[in-house]
C-alpha cells in the first residue's frame, strides 16, 4: 500500500495532492486549489482554479474580489467529483459558515483534511459530520488541555446580564467580521435578545452576505447611523476597534472579546477586555481528541496551533501523529 507522503506532500505552498495536481489552502497562488473556508490565512486570492463550497465562493468573491481567482468551481457538501485518480468530497466542518471537511480517496485509502472545525453548534454554519478516514489532517489552535470552552449560552447570558447590570453603558463585543460576528448575533437572538444589534461598519459587508444566503438575523443597524452613546445597547465590533478612537463615541463602553483566546487571562488583560467571552470557532482540547478518536484515523498530521501537545498525546494514544509546519499559521484568528 503506498504511503500517505507519497501521495500528500508538503511543498513551500502547504500541503500538495499530487496525483490531482492541487494544493489545499495554498498560502501563495498556485494553479489548482482546493480551499476549505474563507477565513484569510486558508483562502488567498491570486490562484488559477479554485475549488469549494459555494458559501466558501462567495464569501471569496466578497472579501478578495469577483476576480480573486481566473475561475471558481462550485462543489456542495456530500457530492463526489472524479479529478484523475483521485476522488474529492466536501463534508460540513462546523467552523463558519461554508466550512469543508476535504475528504480525499486514492487507491482505496481516505484521507480527511479538516480544515478548522468544531463541534460546537452553530446557528450560522452546517454542524461538524464525522468523516470516518485512514489519515486525518488536524488543526490545533486550541491544542493544550487548558483550552476547554464551555457553553456559549453561558457566555452570552454573562454578556445579557452586564447589559441588564449597567444600562447607562454601551456594551462593545470586540469579534472577528467573518462567522464569529455573525455567530454572535445568532446566539444573541436565540437568547431572546429582541433590541436592534449595532455594528461598526466593517462587519457590514460580510453580515449582509449571511443575510443573502438565507439567515435571519432580526433588526441590526450601523453605529454610524445610530449618532452617539447608544447607552444600554449591544454593539459589535471588529478586535481592532475596541481601543482606537472610534470607540470614544460610545457611552462609557464595556469591553469584551468573543474568542477561545480569552480563556486566558493574561490575553485578555492585554487587550484591557473587562468581559472576556469564552465563544470560540475552533475545536477546544478535548473536542480535538474526541473528534480525532472518532475518525478511526491511525495515522494523524497536524496543521497549524500547538502542535507538539497533541502529536504528543496522540501517540500516547497509539496513533502515528507528527507536525506539519505550514507557513502563515502562526496565530489562528478566532
Ligand atoms: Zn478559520
Ligand atoms: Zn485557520
């Protein structure tokens, strides 16, 4: 049986299927890609031909541009397409919304290229679906036991109950544009929150996107329009906004960060968060070992965040786990 690294390698573009003759999530352009969500450091603009879900090509188009690649090919999640020898499907990876799952078979072995995932629900997004494989590609943003993020629900009750607490405050929710805001506002209206949800206006364009793809997010309205203060109100903007000026238009704010990075407290205090917000788009520790257990995988490769904590328990395990150092991972938005 050949080996898996003679049929997925690493080039200085990322991981390589050489039998299709195409990257997944290349991280400069490339002839042939396969990309598994929109988040900027999987999907980069500038490749030839460009393969995933239709939710991923749009948001693509949205954020790099109509002309980010020469051409977009649509593949829906579950349906098999025949590249040479090589069978591709695309499966829900949980992450944000159009989130794959790569599954790959060549020569009677599967492999499943995760992409980011979690297996938390989500509103907004397709839940995770366990693939069962021979070699799985694993993220590992949160992969050190200390990550573990508990209930989003929680969270967003401890967000309700300080709006509730100080109603002559704004309530500023830093969170990234992409999935993260949207999620957010989601779970705000699960929670029964019926007031109009602000946003700065760089979460505009990416939201109205989720709106023309189906989702229903109630009354939402641009702090631009809104004047000043907006006391009492839930207000999100991107991280980068929390501390700059723009901010100072607000009544008194209460800072908080959405982000599996707030579990730790050092993160927080650094960015001056006064309500840090466990609410994360990544798989925490053992959601990884759990999933990881689950695919049947013996052999596992794992991609960006703490990769030696996992490849270590992993082989404790019993499987062959090792590293793969990919190029412009380093630090996972989330
Ligand atoms: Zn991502
Ligand atoms: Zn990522």
């Amino acid at each position: 049986m050949i080996a898996f690294h003679e049929w997925l390698q690493l080039t200085d573009a990322g991981l390589y299927c050489a039998p299709g003759d195409f990257h997944i999530d290349p991280s400069r352009p490339v002839a042939r890609a396969v990309i598994t969500h929109g988040h900027s450091d999987h999907a980069r603009p500038g490749h030839g031909a460009v393969l995933a879900t239709p939710e991923t090509i749009s948001i693509m188009k949205v954020r790099l541009g109509e002309d980010s690649a020469d051409q977009f090919q649509a593949l829906d999640y579950g349906v098999a397409l025949q590249h040479g020898d090589v069978t591709i499907r695309l499966h829900p990876a949980g992450h944000i919304l159009g989130s794959a799952q790569v599954e790959l078979n060549f020569r009677g072995q599967r492999a499943v290229i995760s992409g980011d995932y979690k297996r938390s629900s989500d509103p907004t997004c397709k839940g995770f679906e366990l693939v069962p494989c021979d070699l799985f590609v694993t993220e590992a943003t949160f992969g050190l036991p200390v990550f573990r993020h508990g209930r989003d629900m929680e969270e967003i009750g401890r967000l309700l109950d300080s709006q509730r607490t100080f109603p002559d405050r704004a309530h500023l929710v830093g969170c990234y544009a992409l999935g993260k805001c949207q999620r957010l506002i989601a779970l705000l209206r699960q929670a029964g929150y019926d007031r109009p949800i602000y946003l700065h206006g760089a979460l505009k364009s990416m939201t109205d996107l989720f709106l023309a793809l189906g989702q229903n997010f109630g009354e939402l309205a641009l702090v631009s329009e809104a004047g000043r203060g907006l006391a009492g109100e839930i207000v999100l903007c991107p991280p980068s906004a929390l501390k700059d000026r723009w901010s100072r238009r607000l009544a008194d704010p209460v800072t908080a960060f959405a982000s599996g990075w707030m579990r730790v407290r050092g993160r927080a205090r650094q960015r001056g968060v006064e309500l840090p917000l466990v609410i994360s788009d990544h798989a925490d520790w053992p959601q990884l070992i759990d999933t990881i257990a689950e695919t049947g995988a013996e052999e596992i490769w794992v991609t960006h965040g703490r990769e030696d904590a996992l490849v270590y328990q992993l082989t404790r395990m019993g499987k062959r786990a090792r590293a793969l150092a990919l190029l412009g991972r380093e630090d996972e938005e989330d």
